[in-house]
C-alpha cells in the first residue's frame, strides 16, 4: 500500500464529483403547447399559409370596406366588360363588378366551410370519445354508423337533402356537416382507443374518477391535437363541397353567391371561351384558400407529432 | 381464411341494411309519395288499372305497418325494380343500364391512370426523399388535392380545347363520326386525366407515405445486411409491405371518385350516370336520382369488402 | 494520431487477425452540427474469437459495427476515417456492388429482435433461403430448403419442416433470433456480428441465446462480435473484450484480466455497479452524471466531468489519451492508469473479481 492512497474511483459516499454546474441541463420547462407553436412555424411553407388565411378572413370580414362597388349594382350598361382600370376583374353578365363579388363571396363561402367543419368536428368528437371509450355495442354502432354513411358519396347526398330541405345557409351547413363528421370520429375514435390503454388513464381510474370525468378532463386534451388536424381537413373540404354545388346551381341561394356560385355561368362553352375573368378569378382564390389550410393542416400535424422531441 | 372473409361479410350486410334502410326513408321524405315513384305509368290507363293500383299497393305494403313496407319494398329492390322515372316514363333499371356503360368507362380509365402514375411517382418520391422530385411531387399532389375538380375541368376546356384544339370540349363521340379508337380517345382524355387528378393527389401522398415507413423497418435493414440487391429490396421488400395499406385507400377514394364523376360527367357533358344524375335533379326525377344513390353506396360497400380480402391475402398478420 | 493496438506480431498465437480496423470515425449530420459518433477506434478481432464490445447508448458501439458493412443511411452517417481490413481487403474502399459480397456471406449480422426485423410477410423459411440464392444463383430452390431447414434445426428451433412455412409472427422472439442466427450462418461466414442479440428476451431465453453463439463458434469456428450494453454477458461469453465510452475504445483486454483488475475509471464504475450477491445491503453505486454530448465531443478526456480518478487534473481536460500498453494484452486510455493498476482492486466488497466469475453471473 502507498502513503497515500489513490482516490478510490468507485463512488457512494464522499467525494462524488459530477459535472460542473455549468456543463448542467438549463431547469425551464417549455410546456407542449409553445414546443408545437415553435415548431410550427419552423415551417416557413406553414406559415405563409396561415398569414394567407388570415388575410383572406380579414378580407371576409372587412368586405363592404374592401370591394370598390357593391356586389350586387345590376348596371346592364356595364354589361361583360373585360378587366380594366376602373373594374380590375371585369364585369358579369350583370354588369355587376367581378372583384367585388369575388370579396364578398370570401364571406360565404369561408362562413359555411368554418360552421360545417366546426359541426362536423362537434359531432365526430362527440360520438368518437364515446365510441373510443366505452367500447362494446356503443363502438359497434357508431362504427357501422360512419362506415354507413361514408359510403355515399357526400356530393350527392348533400343535393338530395337539399333538394328536400330547400337551399339555406344553415340547410348546407348541416348537411355538409352530417356527411362530414364521419371523418373526424374515425380519428378521434382511434385516438381514444390508444390513449385509452396508457398508464396515465390507469391511475386516474385508480383515484376513483368517473367514465366522464376521465373522457373529459384527460382523453379529451389527448384527442385535440390530431382533431385539430382533422378540423383542417373537414374546412378544406367543406370550401370545396359547398363550390361544387354553387356551382351545380344548387347552392346557397344568397344573392352575393359564393366564389362557387360565381362560376355557374362557366357552364356554357361560350361564356366559357370568352369570358374568363368570370371563372378563373374564383376558381383561383378556392384552390389557395383550399391550398392554404391544407398546408396549415401539415404544418400542425408535424409540430403537434407527439414522437418527435425537438 | 374462410372464416375471415365470413367474418367480415358478416360486417357488410348490417351497413348495406343502414344503406337500404336511408334510402327507405328518402323514398317517403321526397316529394312524390312512394307509390307514385314505384308506378309504371304505361299501366295506368286502360281497364286494368285499377287492378294494377289495387296490386302494386298491396305489394307495397302501403296499408301495412313502416317495418313490413321496409321489407317489401326491399323485397322489390332486390328484385330489380327501382322504381320509374319522373321524366322518362321507363324503369329506372333502363335509363341505368343505357348509361352504365360510359361512367364504367370514365371512372376505369381515370382510376388505371390514377394508379399507373401515382404508385411510382411516390415510390421514387420517397426513395429519394428531399431531392427535387420528391419536392415537386409532393407540391404537385398538394394542389392536386385543393383544386376544385370543376375548375380543373373547366380549365381544361379552355386551354386545352378551346384555345389549343387538341381535344373536343365534350361529349363522347364526334357526331355523325363512324365509332372509332382514336375518336373515343380523344373525348376520354379531357375528362379522364381530370378526374385522374381527383385520386393522384391522394394516393401519390399515401404511397409516398407507406413507403418511406417501410424503407426505415427494421427489416429492410436485416436485406441489406444479407446482401440483397437494392432493387429487389425495392420492389420485393418495401414495395409488397407498402402496397398492403394502399388496398384499403383505394377503397376508401371511390366515394369521391364517384362524386367527381358526377361533376365531371357534368361539365364534359359525357353520357353517363353522374350527367343522367344532374339532369333529373334539375327535373326533380326522384326516383332516378336515389336508385342512383343506392347503387354507388352498394358498390362502395362491395369495393371495401373486396379491399380488405385482398389486404389480408397480402398480408397474414390480418388473417386472424 | 493512430492509437497503438496490438499488432499481429503481439497476439499470443501470432494468428493474423481475421478483421483489423484502423482509426474508424463515423459522424451524424443533425439539425445542430455534426455528432461524432465513433472517433478514431482501432482493435483487431483475431479468427475464432468472441470479441464483447460493451458501452452504453450512445457510446458508439452499434454504429462502429454497422459501418463495418456500411449498414448506417449514408445521410446522415458519413464515414469520415479509417480502414477496415477484412482478410485483407479494405472493406471501406469497395464499391457497394463489391461490398454486397461480403455481406451475409463472410461477414453476417444480427440484430436486436424487436419483432420487425424479419419481413412479415413473407415466411421465414423463404428469407433464409434469399440470404443464401442472392449469393448463390445457382442454388436450386429444392437444395436451398433443404439447407434452411437444417439450420434451423441447428440452431435450435423445433419442428423445422413446419416452421419453415410459417411467418415470422408466429414465432416467439427466442425462436425469432434462432431463424434470424440461421439466417445469418447460411453462407458460413467466417465473421458473425451480433448486436444486442439478447436485449428483447427473457433472461431464461437469453441464456440459451448465448450457450447458441458459443456453440456456433466452436462448431462452425465462426468468430463473433458481441455487442453489448450487459457487461454480465460479456463475463459469460466473451474471450476478449472492448469497452467504448463517448466514441471511443477506453479498454481493452481478455475477459479475466478486465474482470480481475479493470484499469479505467469507467470500467470500474461500471463494474462497480452490477448488483452482487455478495455485497453487503446498501444504496448500488452509480457512476454519476451523464455521457457527454458528441456536438462536438469534449476537449481531452471525455469521461473526466465524472472521473473521480482525475480529480479536475489539467491533462485530463486537455490532452486526449491514447490506448496505452498495460501490459499482457491489456490496453488502456487513461493517463493515469498506472495509479489504479499499483493499488488494490476496486469493489464494495473488496473482493477479486475472480470470485464472481467463479460463482456465476445470475444472469
């Protein structure tokens, strides 16, 4: 044995030396919710999409301010005039100016896609929790139920309800919204079914919650990052829904009509031909609105994905 | 085996039964009672009308409780009679049957199209994840699925018929032109490539997506390590495990496929259900429209029951 | 600068060695930087061995091995150094076409059973008969089943004829490595890799696991590297043994001198740390702190933050050690290793490491 003996290496009691504090992990927290906001907009594409949105809402919301006539002024003097400086877009069949329809037409055509989504989601969260959660015959029926209902193609459906029901704002939005709410209990349904297996919901029901206060206070936060996604999904498709039937001429029958109603008259190989500042100028906004959220959709599947850490 | 594919008819016949039993209420809901859509109106006149009447309401059932007309009306549609034409005074099954023919057609062509160009676009697409053509692929299928199918027709015509001339604005065959290939195609291109679009955003996002999954399983590892060859990697390995999901999306499309159908029919003005469909909504020919409706839902439900079987020939864990 | 390793004309036996790797470095493109993920490791395997390569996650020990067949997604690994001599050949310097000859057939690897790692849908039977007609064409597919079913009757798995058609979700995970192992040896490789083999199983399945490599390679002389996170395993099975921290080979000997007198600070820890039955009751030592991150790696030293050996000395900090010569085949990378080797033997129990090799690892 030397003098002094060397440091033992093995540890335990005394001497115990770990990293320097500054080599230490910073303490913050950064709680979920900003984590998905940062990375969301590392998405630049995301992003844009979103500013794009917004401005399309401001448009919307702000249209008798925006649009440099009122969207209805039947003047046929102005008859099917092409694009000049005092109607950048031309004029209809009207004479009605094109850009200031096509504002207004921001307002219905966003206000049905936002409700029947927003119902749509309502719905589908509603009848997945409960699906998802309870099991057993309430899954089987709500199962069958959406794999009922998805099998008719909604486009059709949808004109014969209305056919029935008669053509309002709320009729289109409640039946865009009864054909779409299939789509979002199937993922809220499956997101249900595997949060429902984790351990967190095992000691919760250890504490004595009740079914409803476990479905509501912590399924339910585990559910909205993928019924966000899905909210996406349904708006998307619901801007589109509703377009075709404006344009099948059984849409809203509100006299701005929406950008889908606005094209109607493209239905004539004539007006077709010679006028596309008609068609183009809405077919155009509906595929970057459509555009826009679904690139919005990505960018929140990607920063809500509960795999990834950074 | 066997017992899967019992097992998942089972399944099949109590949404069919859902399918059959909306149609049901439809039939009441829309205006024209249920007599009036099931009459055939050569019977009407003449001396045994009354006798027709007295017959075809008792098969319908119309004195009897809802569930037994449920039942009998059922009974009428599995015996083929859809019911009468507003518009037309013929069966519906005729006007169908006339008609069938093209969408088959349409729909075919722009799903093989669909399929030819999606599965190896994504395929590339994902095996050469952030290269350019992963990039353009992906943008492409992203405005593919946000265009409105209208619209894209719309543009076609213009660009492509009106204002070019390499194909006609409509129809299915140049009238007064003998029937002939060349003909034929020329009118399928238009509406087919446009309602291919409807299916190749989806799927060319869908393949692209499986793929990359299967290309980082722990398996494809293991091939290399063996020393298999990256193409049979490809096309043996990752592929065949890819393709198993895609089965069950293409099930899932044919309601939108059905649908575009219907607005492309309509706006290429091609013979077929979608365009017959469009036109008796603007005659409020009810009858047609609903057998219409509970056809393509019928179908629906075949193809998902189709897709499932061959998903589980592909892959034995489903087999269970 | 190279570090010294044993070189052929060292080894007891004069065998030349089967694979001889030289200053090896691989790193990883992140989002960050780079992570060097293996820095400059050297060592031999000599034929007929069982080399345990031991270190925890992120020490390197699986990406080294996986570069060997360049078996890592190039991006984002990127193999920035070295020679991996190969009976000779330069296994770095192929082309991948030349490279694939290699694989599954003088060089086999197996991994970790988690249950992917065999195509589901395609039955087991058939992925072994792939590994052996992708290097032989000419192998008729009568002569191939034949052969798969003899190896999995070697090694081990029951009823071979029938399992040979089945898939792999049907076999247990014990019996899913068995076919994986067959799979491997169906071109009688003289190299068998195998990373974490025993990692995903029972600790009574892992044990059959293990007596399966040492009959492999006494029976086929097949040499083997083990790779490892249990250094338990290691005591089992292993001749010789490398321990990696941080990227680095810290240690290297045979199996008995590393158990009986380990001279790196890190591998006394780690020894120090396995739960014995002969200890007294008490808290079980941990080595404190964490493992350094890659992005970049530490100046010098990269265990001296949780070396109580180095006690914040400045050479630690600074200079890198190389593996340096302690003597009877033992190489260490420590600069102060000679402190430990002239003092008694670590453990709580202040018993020769000896003692627990001869009662035997509950493992």
């Amino acid at each position: 044995m030397s003098a002094s003996p060397p440091p033992d290496v093995v540890i335990a009691d005394t001497g115990v030396t770990g990293p320097p504090a500054s080599e230490r992990r910073p303490s913050w927290h950064e709680s979920p919710l900003r984590i998905s906001i940062r990375r969301f907009c590392r998405h630049r594409l995301a992003l844009a999409s979103l500013i794009t949105l917004v401005l399309l809402a401001v448009m919307a919301i702000f249209a008798p301010l925006l649009a440099p006539d009122p969207p209805n002024a039947v003047n046929i003097s102005l008859y099917q005039q092409a694009p000049s400086a005092a109607h950048w877009l031309g004029t209809d069949q009207a004479g009605r100016d094109v850009l200031s329809r096509l504002i207004f037409g921001a307002r219905v055509s966003l206000t049905v896609a936002v409700t029947s989504a927003i119902s749509a989601g309502l719905i589908g969260l509603i009848l997945g929790l409960l699906g998802g959660f309870l099991g057993g015959w309430v899954d089987s029926v709500v199962m069958r139920l959406t794999e009922i209902i998805l099998s008719f193609p909604a486009l059709v459906v949808i004109i014969l309800i209305v056919a029935i029901i008669g053509p309002s704002v709320t009729a289109i939005v409640v039946v865009i919204a009864l054909t779409q709410w299939p789509t979002a209990c199937r993922i809220v349904r499956q997101a249900t079914r595997s949060l429902k297996e984790m351990d967190f919901i095992t000691a919760a029901r250890a504490t004595g919650c009740s079914n409803l206060r476990i479905m509501t206070r912590h399924i339910l936060s585990g559910v909205m990052p993928p019924l966000t996604v899905v909210l996406t999904l349904l708006s998307a498709e619901a801007i589109l829904l509703e377009a075709a039937l404006s344009f099948l001429g059984l849409g809203v029958n509100v006299p701005e009509s929406s950008w889908g109603g606005m094209m109607q008259a493209a239905q004539s190989l004539t007006t077709l031909s010679t006028l596309p500042w008609l068609w183009l100028p809405p077919g155009i906004i509906i595929a970057v609105a459509v555009l826009a959220i679904n690139f919005v959709g990505d960018g929140l599947r990607d920063a809500l994905d509960t795999r990834q850490q950074t | 085996m066997v017992a899967f594919i019992a097992r998942r008819l089972a399944i099949a016949v109590p949404v069919l039964l859902g399918i059959l039993l909306i149609a049901f209420f439809f039939v009441h809901l829309l205006p024209g009672s249920p007599i009036q859509m099931m009459i055939n109106p050569n019977q009407l006149s003449g001396p045994d009308s009354t006798k027709y009447l007295a017959s075809l309401k008792s098969e319908l059932g119309l004195d009897k409780p809802l569930p037994v007309q449920w039942f009998d009306w059922m009974v009428q549609v599995f015996r083929g009679n859809l019911g009468y034409s507003y518009q037309e005074n013929v069966p519906v099954t005729t006007l169908i049957s006339q008609r069938v023919g093209a969408t088959v057609t349409l729909s075919l062509t722009a799903l093989l199209l669909a399929l030819v160009i999606a599965v190896p676009v994504g395929v590339v697409a994902a095996f050469k994840q952030r290269s350019w053509f992963d990039y353009v692929s992906v943008g492409l299928s992203m405005v593919a699925i946000s265009i409105p199918v209208f619209f894209l027709g719309l543009m076609a015509i213009y660009f492509f018929s009106l204002h070019l001339g390499w194909f006609p604005p409509g129809g299915r065959n140049t009238l007064g032109v003998e029937d002939s290939l060349s003909d034929t195609i020329s009118h399928l291109a238009l509406p087919g490539c446009v309602l291919a679009s409807v299916l190749i955003g989806p799927y060319v996002r869908y393949v692209r997506q499986s793929m990359l999954e299967v290309l980082h399983m722990d398996y494809i590892r293991t091939a290399i390590a063996k020393g298999v060859p990256r193409m049979r990697i490809v096309f043996k390995h990752a592929l065949r495990n890819a393709l198993i999901p895609l089965t069950t999306v293409l099930a899932i499309q044919i309601p939108a496929l059905l649908a575009g159908t219907l607005v492309i029919e309509t706006v290429f003005a091609w013979p077929g259900l979608g365009q017959m469909v469009y036109q008796a909504i603007n005659d409020r020919d009810y009858p047609v429209i609903l057998a219409v409706v509970m056809l393509s839902a019928a179908l629906v439900v075949v193809f998902n029951l189709i897709a499932d079987i061959v998903a589980a020939v592909l892959d034995p864990r489903i087999r269970i | 600068m190279g570090a010294s390793v044993p070189t052929p004309a060292d080894a007891a036996g004069g065998a030349a060695p089967l694979l001889s790797v030289r200053n090896l470095s691989v790193e990883f493109q992140v989002e960050g930087g780079q992570v060097q993920a293996v820095r400059d490791i050297s060592f031999d395997l000599r034929p007929g061995e069982i080399l345990g390569l031991v270190g925890e996650s992120g020490s390197g020990k699986s990406v080294s091995m996986s570069s060997l067949l360049r078996l890592n997604p190039s991006p984002p690994a990127r193999i920035t150094g070295g020679s991996v001599l190969f009976q000779g050949t330069d296994l770095l310097a192929l082309s991948e076409r030349q490279l694939r000859r290699f694989r599954g057939r003088e060089i086999a690897m197996v991994f970790q059973d988690p249950a992917m790692s065999l195509n589901p849908v395609q039955t087991v039977g058939s992925q072994i008969t792939e590994a052996m007609q992708v290097h032989d064409r000419g192998l008729s597919r009568r002569d191939a089943r034949a052969r798969a079913i003899e190896l999995l009757d070697l090694v081990g798995v029951p009823a071979p004829t029938v399992r040979y058609s089945q898939y792999p979700h049907e076999f247990s995970g014990g019996m899913r490595q068995r076919a994986m192992i067959a799979m491997a040896l169906s071109n009688r490789p003289k190299l068998l890799i195998a990373d974490e083999p025993t990692t995903a199983l029972d600790v009574t399945v892992q044990a059959q696991i293990l007596d399966l490599l040492q009959d492999i390679q006494r029976e086929e002389q097949v040499s083997i590297i083990l790779i490892t996170h249990d250094i338990g395993i290691i005591a089992e099975v292993a001749d010789r043994v490398l321990v990696m921290y941080a990227g680095k080979v810290v240690e290297t000997a045979g199996v008995g001198p590393l158990f009986e007198t380990p001279l790196h600070p890190y591998t006394r820890g780690l020894l120090a740390s396995l739960p014995r039955l002969d200890a007294p009751g008490g808290d079980l030592p941990s080595i404190p702190g964490q493992p350094p991150s890659l992005n970049p790696p530490p100046s010098g030293c990269a265990f001296h933050p949780r070396c109580s050996l180095s006690a914040g000395r400045e050479r630690c900090r600074t200079e890198l050690p190389d593996l340096a010569d302690a003597g009877g085949q033992h190489h260490v990378a420590c600069h102060f290793f000679a402190e430990l080797r002239d003092s008694a033997p670590p453990g709580a129990a202040g018993e020769p490491a000896a003692t627990d090799m001869d009662r035997g690892y509950a493992r």
